[in-house]
C-alpha cells in the first residue's frame, strides 16, 4: 500500500518533476506522523492501549482507503486511453512468480537503482536504531520518566515535521535532490554519532536538531529512484525504495540490540550510536557514485535498463 501511495505521486501532480520531492516529502511526514503517534503511545507504557488503536485506525484507514480514494489515482484507468501504446522495453513489471527474478535483473542493470536502494538500506539501519531502541537506552541509562521519553519523541517529531512540510521543500529547488540527499545524510551522520557521546539525560534532546535535514534523505530518494526508470516503472522503483527501507527496518533492532549487549559495561556503552553513524557515512560515500537525474525529456527516451542516473566516469 505505501509503494502504491509513493507511486502514484507523479500521476497526481500530472507529470510536474518539479514538484515530485515536495509531494513525496508530504507522504513520509503523514508516514512519519503515524509511527511517532504509535511510539508515543508506546512509550508511556500501555501497551494494550497501542493494540487497541492500532485496530482501530487500521480498520477505519482501509473503510477510508475504499470509499474516499478514487481508483484512479493509484491504478489509474484514465491514462489508458490517451496512453500510447508501451514499447517492450517499458512493459511493467507484473505480480507473478517471476517478477521477483526480473526486479532483480532491473537492480543489476540499473546501477544507479542499485545504489540509492542501498544508501536507503543503510540510512534507515540507522533511523530505525534511534526509534526502537534510543528510548530504551535513555530509560535504561538514565532512568528517566516516561513524560520525558514522550518529550524526546515530540522533539524528534517536531523537528521531522519541520523538515519534512518547510525545509525540504524549500531546499530541494535551490540546491537539487541529489546535494540535498549527500546534506541530509551527512548531518544524520553526525546527530547520530553525538547520541554516543550523551552522558546527562538533558543532552539527548540536542542531537534531534539534526532532524530538520536528515529527514531529507527518504523523500529526495523516492524522487531520485522515479528518476531512475520510465515513468511505467514508477510502482516497481518506488517498491525497492519502500522494500530497502522495510528491510532496514527488520534488521535494525536485531543487529543494534545485540551491540547494545555488548556494549553495557563497556566505557562507552553509547558506541552502537557510532557504529549506526558509520552506515550513514557508508551511505554517503555510495552517493557520490551518482550524478544529477536527467531531464524529462531524456528521460523519454531512456529504456528499462537504462539509467537515468548519470553513473560518473
């Protein structure tokens, strides 16, 4: 559902590339939005209390999904008619036993795919450390209340907000979403890294600061990655960016969990922070292997192996 809802941005906004960074930044703070609302509610203790809601606004998100959403927005219909007709190598890539094996052959022949699915793999390792387990390393250092967990989360949240509604969109179009993308991750970089280096429970709401760029990096990659194919494959790229950010997001609190362990009675305890800071780092280095998407009309004539991405020499 959220690769669909990323998908069908280009289409909503008909065509306007100019447009496409601030449209997706608007989905990853509604997204954004509902995980901070379920960890604050996570983080004040009641855990029956997080079951119910959730079953609640699921429910009520698909009654809404299936009476207020049009069906054309995400499959749309419409475009067919006026659609010329797709030359083979534009054909979408269909649910089927075999579209894994072929989103597999795109990622290899697309370099610049390849890429930014795995700077988002490695940025979130990182965000998903700070969310499912900063909270826990707070209460268990520091023994704080659960009214300033619930602040920390409203710091965090507030500066993603701010980022993702006014400073994104005000930065993509003077600065690119490439720069703006290497920015973000190189601020996150350093937020993250600081985590490592809090030693009184008032200094954890300064690293947050960090949020107002380092919440670039999602939105400016969907617009990167829908640069990167024919707009016919725009469900299948938006798919690997959301599915490298899923994947993170499965792996995070296993791998960090497990460094928090070890990390207790170090003279550090704080260093898994550095160690997250270094895949952010990582994630930078790999975008400068890429270069500025090509304009709309080049991107016309590009084909599914093509990349729009210019990879630099």
């Amino acid at each position: 559902a959220m690769s669909l809802c990323f998908a069908a941005v280009p289409r909503v906004l008909r065509g306007d590339d100019r447009l496409l960074t601030s449209g997706y930044s608007l989905l990853n703070f509604a997204l954004s939005s509902g995980v901070g609302a379920g960890a604050l509610l996570g983080a004040m203790g009641d855990f029956s209390l997080c079951g119910r809601v959730g079953t609640v606004v699921s429910i009520t998100n698909l009654v809404a999904a299936c009476v207020l959403l049009p069906g054309s927005t995400l499959c749309g219909p419409a475009e067919h008619e006026h659609r010329s007709p797709r030359s083979d190598s534009e054909e979408e890539v269909r649910p089927g036993p075999e579209a894994s094996v072929k989103v597999w052959a795109l990622l290899r022949g697309n370099a610049a795919l390849s890429i930014i699915a795995g700077v988002v793999f490695l940025d979130f390792l990182a965000e998903q450390m700070l969310v499912s387990l900063l909270l826990l390393y707070l209460s268990s250092r520091f023994h704080i209340s659960s009214l300033q967990l619930s602040l920390q989360l409203l710091c965090v949240g507030g500066m993603a907000s701010l980022s993702l509604l006014f400073v994104v969109p005000f930065l993509q179009p003077r600065i690119g979403d490439l720069k703006l993308m290497r920015l973000g991750l190189a601020v996150n970089a350093v937020s993250i890294a600081l985590f490592a280096f809090v030693f009184q429970a008032w200094q954890a709401f300064l690293p947050p600061l960090g949020c107002l760029l380092s919440f670039a990096v999602f939105p400016t990659a969907n617009t990167l990655a829908a640069a990167a194919l024919p707009r016919a494959h725009g469900g299948v790229a938006q798919g690997i960016v959301s599915g490298s950010r899923t994947l993170a997001e499965g792996v995070s609190p296993v791998l960090f969990g497990w460094l928090f362990q070890v990390a207790s009675d170090s003279a550090l305890p704080g260093w898994p922070f550095l160690a997250a800071a270094g895949c952010v780092v990582v994630a930078l280095v790999a975008s400068f292997r890429l270069s500025e998407p090509a304009t709309a009309d080049r991107l016309l004539c590009r084909g599914v192996g093509a990349t729009s991405l210019e990879m630099p020499l």
